[in-house]
C-alpha cells in the first residue's frame, strides 16, 4: 500500500488537485448520472463531460488558472453557503437563543430563550433595554 501511496504522490506532484469547485462538479455528475437511469438517456453525456473537466482540472499543472476558477466558484456561491449556515443555526442555537439588536448601536445580542422579561445590556455601548425573550 506504501509503494502505490508513494508512486500516486510522485504522480500528483505539482498538480493542483481537488477544491471545492471540483468537489461541487463531482456530485453534479453523480446527480447528472442518476436522473439519465430514470429519464433522458442521454444525459450521462454531459455527466461524463462533467467529470471528464474535473479530471482535466484535477491534473492540471497551471495552478494559478485553476486557483482563479475556484475563487470566482467561492465568490458565486457564497449567499448558498450563507443560506446553508443560518438555516443549521435556526435548527441547532436558534431554538435555544433570541437575537435583539442594540436599540442604540444596532448590534446584535443572543439571549436564551424562556427566561421571560430580562434587562439586556449591549456590551458595545452599555445601553440597557428590557425585552421578553
């Protein structure tokens, strides 16, 4: 197992390797190749191009091109990364937790839940306010 670890290393040296663009095309063309076996059967074309690109893109040499494909990805993306992070927060802390914004300086302060009429303070500004959490 060593041997093949070592030579997939030596093969690998100075690629670029997998980001998280390749990882999204990845589970496209899994997605891709699921709907061609219940509908069109000519859609695993495009999934096989899919991966076929993200293979070209895996061994690829130009680092700085591929670096520049995954930022403008990141930088697209980032309000579904977003949407994603504040919709586990509703369902795990949001349960637990109420946000007041600061009537003063409008910063944002998480109280626990049930405890009834309670006095904030803003650590901000020190501006005390009573709210019902």
């Amino acid at each position: 197992m060593n041997k093949f670890r070592n030579w997939l290393q030596r093969v690998m040296y100075g690629r670029y390797g997998q980001d998280s663009f390749g990882m999204f095309l990845m589970v496209l063309a899994l997605i891709l190749f699921t709907v061609s076996l219940f509908t069109i059967p000519y859609v695993y074309i495009a999934a096989f191009a899919i991966i076929g690109y993200e293979y070209f893109r895996m061994f690829s040499k130009n680092r700085a091109a591929r670096y520049k494909e995954n930022m403008w990805f990141i930088r697209n993306t980032a309000w579904a990364r977003n949407l994603g992070a504040k919709i586990k927060y509703t369902f795990t802390e949001g349960r637990k937790y109420k946000v007041f914004k600061c009537p003063k300086c409008g910063q944002k302060l998480r109280v626990p839940r049930g405890r009834g009429k309670i006095e904030i303070r803003c650590r901000k500004c020190g501006e005390q306010f009573i709210r019902k959490s």
